[in-house]
C-alpha cells in the first residue's frame, strides 16, 4: 500500500531549507535527521515559491535511489542548486551530473586510466607523502590541522598521479580553495552576487592550466594519469579539453575536499574516543581498515546529492513522478538506527559498516573509493606511531554547509614536547 507523503511548509523537514539549521552543532542536525527517519514517509522540504524537494533520510531509500539511475537522475545536477545550462555549456558536464550512455562513455576511459601499475604506483607514493607530511610536523610543530596536514596529503597525492608541475600547485591549491569555500553556505545578498563570480573564475583558470598541460602530454606523453587519459583509445575515445578540465575539477574540488574533512574528523574522533584510539594502536594494522570506513561513516565528509525524478516509482512507502526533485541526505542515512546500532557511537570494530560515505553503490560510487581509504590509513598510521602523541585541541570549525561536513580549521598539540 502506497503511503501518501507528507508535504509541509512548516513542519517536520521544514528545517532542511533553512540556513541557520545547518549552523547548528552536529548532535542538533542529527536530531533532526532521527526524527525524519521515525516518519512513515518521506516528507517535501518546501525551498521557495514552487521550489523544493523530497528528502530521503533512511539507509534503505538512499540506497535504493542510488541504485536506479534511470528513476533518480543525476541530471541536470546533484548540487544545490543546480548548475545553470550556461554553466554547463562553459564548463562541461562533470561525470558527476551525467546518466546513462554519456556517463558510461566517460566512466570507461577514466577507468581504463587507472591501470594497476598508475595504481600500485600511486599507493606507494601515499606512502612517501604522508611520511613526508608527518616529517614536516615534527620538525616544524604547527598548530592548525588543516592546513598543515589534512588538506596537504590529498592535493599531493592528485597532483603527483596527475603529473601536474611543481609550478603549478600553489595556485591550484588556492583555486580549489576560492571554487569550493562557499558551496553549500549562505551569505548575503553582496557575497551572494560577488562569489559565484569568484569561484567560477578559480574553476576556469584550473581548468585552462590543465587543459594546457593536456595538450603536452598529447605531444610528449609521460606515466602520469593526464597521458592516460587524452591518450586512451577506449573505443575510440579518450578526454578532450573540456572533458579533462571538467574531471580535474571534479577531483581536485571532491578528491582534495572529501579526503582532507574525513582526515580531520578522523582525528576529532581519535581524540574525543580515547578507548577506540588505544583499541586502534594496541595493534594498527589489524584495526585501521575498520577504524577508516568508521571515521567515514561518523562525519559523512558529503551530506546531500540531489536526484531528478526520471520515470515513476514508489519508494519508501511515496509515489515519485517524474520532475520530482529528490535529496539523498548521506548524513542521516549513516544514522539510521536500522542499519546502525549505536550510531552516534564511534566503535573502530563496527561489522558490517555498510556506510553509504563514498555514495549508495550503482554507477556513481566513487571512483576515488580505494585511493581515499589508502590516503587516511596511510597518514593515520604516520601520526600514531611516531613517538610523539598527537591530538584534536577544542571543536572544529565548521563551515554550516548543507553540501559536505567541511572544516574550516582544527586547533592540535603534541602530548610530548
């Protein structure tokens, strides 16, 4: 039997739409969230006048949407709000908001890309990088996290296996930073018209640099995964300028972002659960694959994507039509007592940990996936066992996005001096 969804303008979801829910502290969200899930069905999350959303907060519905991409489209968008078609026709279509064949075209090259020797290299490269990153700390002592360690590994990491030039990355970094720092947040009106400007700007300027070094590595191809991908023959495709552009942003903007929020909560969590922390250096190698996928499901480094409703179906007790739109909240269904016990419990031993942190499976999993996993073990084995203890000093400040769990900044200290 179909249940009839509620639509509120003022009641429960309500809150979703407005800004000022997404600056509260995280156990307030959660809340929310929990109340959502005890619901019968999924209820619309009003945005403006003829504008809004249904909002999917169980494990089984995000998944579930996840998982039929001819119902829930990931075009024209899973960000909020929508990429303008100018945008798009500017920029290209990131892999990201693209269904069917076009997503699998792409999706094949890039995948073909990632040979096991580009792989293996890359992972012992991580290796070499968290060392190095850990190395700098000792010697240098910082005292802010996210600058000095969590975003470091991630843009090493890319930029290394991209075969970007050393030259390049200062400025990358701080386009990646300018394209990113505002999504999800509210700003004034006067942020609101000068930003979007700015970010678009740091987009175009990373996206012409790589669209340079792609038309070298067409002449003059190296081992680096550009060569890779502007000179694949994958049925007759490889990545033109656009396309390259569009999936160095999607990597430096998800990849960097993503990995360095999990990183940080990571360690917030280390540090406000002692007892997981020593469980997890009584015997590291044992517990760190366990300890990683927690971390990711606890913060969720990416709260919502959006879906367009392609062709009907009845999900979680709603009939969806087409032209609905439809939000995948990560961040409760990571929550969801069903599938979770103790979910706001941080437990390194959680088996299963079906987590839906690197999305809800079908053909938009993460790519970055295996990569991302070996960056946090890799870095998180480098600051535990050196002989200096590290730790998270006061609350993280978070940037209140409703998009990702970002982190502006982390205070930490050394237990020894």
């Amino acid at each position: 039997m179909t249940v009839p969804a509620q639509r509120y303008g003022d009641g429960p979801g309500s809150e979703l739409a407005d800004p000022a829910f997404w600056q509260l502290p995280p156990e307030a969200r959660l809340a929310a969230f929990a109340r959502l899930r005890a619901l019968d069905s999924p209820v619309y999350v009003a945005e403006g006048r003829d504008r809004g959303h249904w909002a999917l907060v169980r494990h089984a519905d995000v998944q579930e949407a996840s998982r039929l991409p001819k119902v829930f489209a990931s075009a024209p968008g899973v960000t909020t709000p929508e990429p303008p078609r100018w945008v798009r026709a500017l920029f290209g279509d990131s892999m990201v908001n693209l269904d069917g064949p076009d997503h699998a075209r792409l999706r094949k090259v890039v995948q073909r890309a990632f040979t096991p020797r580009l792989l293996a290299a890359a992972e012992e490269d991580i290796h070499a990088v968290a060392a190095r990153i850990v190395d700098d700390v000792l010697d240098e002592r910082p005292d802010e996290f996210v600058s000095a360690v969590a975003s470091r590994l991630p843009l090493e990491v890319i930029c290394n296996m991209m075969g970007i030039p050393q030259g390049y990355r200062a400025e990358i970094a701080d386009r990646v930073n300018h394209a990113s720092e505002h999504i999800g947040v509210e700003r004034g009106l006067a942020a609101r018209l000068r930003m979007p400007g700015r970010g678009l700007r740091a987009l175009a300027r990373m996206q012409r640099m790589v669209a340079g070094i792609g038309r070298e590595r067409r002449r003059n191809p190296t081992d680096d995964l550009i060569s890779a991908l502007v000179c694949a023959n994958v049925d007759g495709q490889a990545l033109g300028a656009r396309q390259l552009g569009a999936f160095f942003s999607l990597l430096m903007v998800a990849g960097v972002e993503t990995t360095r929020n999990a990183i940080t909560h990571g360690l917030t969590l280390l540090t406000d659960f002692p007892d997981q922390r020593d469980l997890l250096l009584s015997d590291f190698e044992a517990y760190a694959d366990g300890a990683v996928d927690e971390m990711i499901r606890h913060s969720t480094p990416i709260t919502q994507f959006r879906r367009t409703v392609a062709a009907e179906h009845t999900l979680g007790g709603h009939l969806f039509t087409p032209g609905d739109k439809v939000v995948l909240y990560y961040a409760s269904a990571n929550r969801d007592e069903a599938v979770f016990p103790d979910p706001d419990t941080f437990d390194i031993t959680r088996s299963p940990n079906p987590h839906l942190g690197f999305g809800g499976g079908g053909p938009h999993f993460c790519l970055g996936a295996h990569l991302a996993r070996v960056e946090m073990r890799s870095l998180f084995r480098e600051l535990l066992t050196r002989p200096v203890g590290l730790r998270a000093v006061g609350l993280p400040d978070l940037a209140g996005s409703n998009f990702d769990n970002r982190v502006r900044s982390l205070r930490f200290a050394f237990d020894q001096p």
